[in-house]
C-alpha cells in the first residue's frame, strides 16, 4: 500500500453516508459518477489511519471495493464496507472495516491453510491451550469471539476432553462494533482502533507463535 502522508483527521460523515447511499444503488453506472467520494471521504482517511499505524503493527493492506460476484446470486459490483488488514501470518492479523453502521475492529486468524489446524489442536492440548483458555476468557467481556467451530467433535478427540471447545476450532477470531457517532470523525478514531488492536495482541501473538504459517519455513510448497 502507497504511503499517504495525510495526517488521519477522523472519517468524515460522508464517509457513512457514502455506504448508506450504496445500498440502495449498487451499480456501476452509480458507483462511476460516485467513485471519487469514496475516495475522498473512505479510501483516503483509512489510509492515513494506516499509516499512523504501520511502525507499532506493520505495513497494512487496502482491500479492493470490489465484489467477486463470479460464483454468488448475488451481482451488486460493490462490497458494503471497506476493510484494511496488517497480516501477521497467513490468514491471522489485524482489521479494520470501515461501513454504514460505523466502524468494526476485529483481528486474530480467520483463515486455515495448510498445516495450521494440526498445529492449533497440538498447541491446545498442551501447556498452551491453558494460555489460550485465559486470554480468551480476559477477551470475552468486551469482545465477541468466533472460532467458526466444526459441528462435531474432531476426530480423534473425545466429546469428554476438557478443551473440546476450543479444539472445535477452525479459526479464532474477535472482534468489536462501534456505531456511528461524531467521535468517528476526529482523531479520536485512531485513538480506538489502536487501543483495540493492542488488546488483541497476546491473542495474535498466541496464534502467530503456535499456528503460524501455512507451512514450515523452508518446506516446500
């Protein structure tokens, strides 16, 4: 993502009204003649939120405003929302997500590759799982926590084992929704989104350590 040396100022109203309006004209005639609001009032300030955050978290990355309607009954051209992510390791990191309803901060590893879920299970297990078990718990009172469970147990594990739960898994992720509201215009924005993505850190940093990458580093693809 290109540097942009904007100092972030907050997300306009417009920002909002932008995504109010598109939901009811999701078109790309509508979206050409509308496209530079988006990045004026969306895509501009998200960047620069990015950039005040990229030395404590990492180099972030935009996503495109796109749907991929290829394979859905649904054809609207245009997501509701716009999103920018710092990965940590394959499908793990921290997000933000900018829509008509406000802000969401969210983060943790939402997507398994590879070897990632035999990792997971042998870390919960283990002296880890407890870890992992106590950070969560701390999390659970101001995050909503979504590890996208299998229906049934995994095989090889017993209904009975005491962490049958969190074995469930097939990602771990939290996040948190903040309305719409006249703080979303100022700085106090990058205030929040920072704070939030501090407190998820022993969580990514659990999930970096024990789940890591897709693969071993060095193994093959």
């Amino acid at each position: 993502m290109a540097t942009n040396m904007t100092r972030f100022e907050g997300f306009p109203a417009e920002a909002f009204d932008f995504y109010e309006a598109l939901a009811d004209n999701n078109t790309k005639p509508w979206w050409n003649e509308h496209k530079a609001e988006y990045t004026a009032y969306v895509r501009d300030p998200l960047v620069a939120l990015l950039d005040e955050l990229r030395d404590e978290f990492g180099e972030p990355h935009i996503f495109r405003p796109y749907r991929d309607a290829r394979f859905s009954k649904d054809k609207t051209p245009l997501k509701d929302h716009q999103g920018g992510f710092v990965a940590i390791e394959d499908g793990m990191g921290y997000y933000v997500q900018v829509s008509a309803s406000g802000l969401m901060i969210a983060g943790g590893w939402y997507s398994s590759e590879g070897q990632q879920i035999a990792r997971y299970r042998q870390s919960v297990e283990g002296p880890a799982g407890a870890e992992l078990e106590r950070i969560l718990a701390g999390m659970a009172r101001t995050w909503e926590i979504d590890g996208h469970p299998v229906k049934t147990r995994p095989r090889g594990y017993g209904a009975d084992h005491p962490r049958i739960e969190l074995l469930r898994n097939r990602a771990v992720t939290v996040s948190r929704k903040l309305p719409f509201s006249p703080a979303l215009g100022t700085r106090k924005a990058l205030t929040t989104v920072r704070s939030g993505w501090r407190g998820m850190r022993p969580l990514v940093e659990w999930l970096a350590d024990y789940v890591g990458p897709a693969t071993e580093p060095g193994q093959a693809e």
